[in-house]
C-alpha cells in the first residue's frame, strides 16, 4: 500500500511539473484548485485515501503512512512555495497550514463527489476555493495599457 501511495505521488508530480511548462507562474497559481483537483479526484487519487481509510484499522500501516504522508507534504509545500515565488509572492507565515487546509478541501470535495455522484457541485466549490487561495496570495492585477495602445 505504501508503494501505491509513493507511486501516486510521483505520478501527480510529474503532472505538476508538466503544469508549470503550459502556464506562466501567476496563472499555474490561479489554476491551482482545478489542478489539485485533477490529480486527487482521479482513481490513483480515490486509491490513496481509501488506503488513508484503512490505515485507521492497520497501526503498523498508520505509522509508516504517517511518516509518508508528512514527507510527501513537505516535498508539496517546499514546490509550492517555489512556484509562488516564480509568481512574485511570498508564502504566509502559515502556509504549511494553508496547504494542508487547501488539500484537505480539495480531498473532501473528491469524496463527496463520489458519493453524491455529481462532480458540477464540486466545481462551485473549487471556485470559491479559487477565490480564498486569491485573497490569501493576491495576485497582482494586470497594469492597465496607456491610451491607444491594444491588450
């Protein structure tokens, strides 16, 4: 189970990074809902928090998970942070809460989609979660052009 959560990992990695090649910084950080989002809510994703689920019953498993786990979010927020700088920000004071609060969310949302069955609600919801992440990271606005100059 370890080497399934490991291996989701590296796979939602590797989808990261090739985020980053289609998107300019300020945009991979606005489009970061729906990303997170497209990697949790696939199979692999659902796999790894039914192995979170069973690790409850498991102590042996809860123990190495845990380690696992707080690795795989070091490594996540430590990228993140990355790309909030490429983008011209700075992480909080907070920010490792704020990580894990955003994939907790975007976790939650997942599992209620499965079990509602309606993945439309949940996309009403990443938006306000799209929302938050902007007020908690302001993106600068784009500088209005001088007169008669076009966009």
């Amino acid at each position: 189970m370890l080497a399934v959560v490991e291996a989701v990992f590296e796979a939602d990695a590797q989808y990261y990074r090739q985020t980053v090649d289609v998107r300019t910084p300020k945009q991979w950080v606005i489009d970061l809902p729906e990303m997170v989002w497209e990697a949790i809510s696939r199979p692999s994703g659902t796999a790894v928090m039914e192995i979170m689920l069973a690790s409850r019953s498991d102590n042996e498993l809860a123990d190495k998970l845990s380690v696992m786990q707080q690795n795989i979010d070091a490594r996540s927020h430590e990228w993140i942070v990355e790309r909030l700088v490429a983008a011209g920000l700075s992480d909080r004071p907070n920010g490792e809460a704020v990580h894990r609060l955003f994939v907790a969310a975007i976790r939650g949302l997942s599992m209620e989609a499965l079990f509602r069955r309606d993945r439309a609600d949940s996309k009403k919801s990443l938006a306000v979660l799209g929302e938050l992440i902007g007020l908690l990271y302001p993106i600068a606005e784009a500088k209005p052009l001088k007169k008669g100059k076009q966009r």
